[in-house]
C-alpha cells in the first residue's frame, strides 16, 4: 500500500506540522491532513509545494508499508468477474 512520507521526511529535518505547512507555504489544514495522510486526492500544486519545502522530489514523497504487498495495475484480475462471449 503506498502512503505519503511526509511527516517522516519533515521530521528527519526537525519541522513540525506548524514549521512544514508555513515552509510549504500551505494552510494548516492541508499541511495537518498531508501529515497525517488523510488525503483522498493530491493536488500537483500541493505535492510541488510539500517537495520543495522538504528539499526532495515528488516521488521521494511516497512509500510502500513494509509487509504488505504493492498492488499493480497490469495483470491482476482479482476483484473482477469475467464475462463469457462478451
């Protein structure tokens, strides 16, 4: 499962949820729901703006949960029913 790394990344920089949204120049309502990865869409713009102020690239904001394994798009039919002579 992927998840948003941003309170480990800011914290390896000592920042708080405070000091990262103001660096990031985000609200503290975004800056706390990124922190928290409560999000259920990512803005680019807010994802630019987390980057920058972290000193890291968009895709160093993303991580994989030990243990559990990344699903992918290509080749799994799990969870689908297929339809003959369609």
């Amino acid at each position: 499962m992927t998840y948003l790394r941003i309170k480990e990344l800011a914290e390896e920089q000592g920042l708080n949820i405070t000091t990262f949204a103001r660096k990031a120049e985000l609200s503290y309502t975004t800056a706390h729901n990124l922190w928290h990865d409560r999000t259920d869409q990512l803005n680019r713009r807010t994802l630019d703006r987390a980057a920058t102020a972290l000193g890291v690239t968009v895709s160093d904001l993303f991580g994989g949960k030990p243990g559990v394994p990344q699903e992918s798009d290509q080749g799994s039919d799990e969870g689908y029913t297929k339809r003959s002579g369609v």
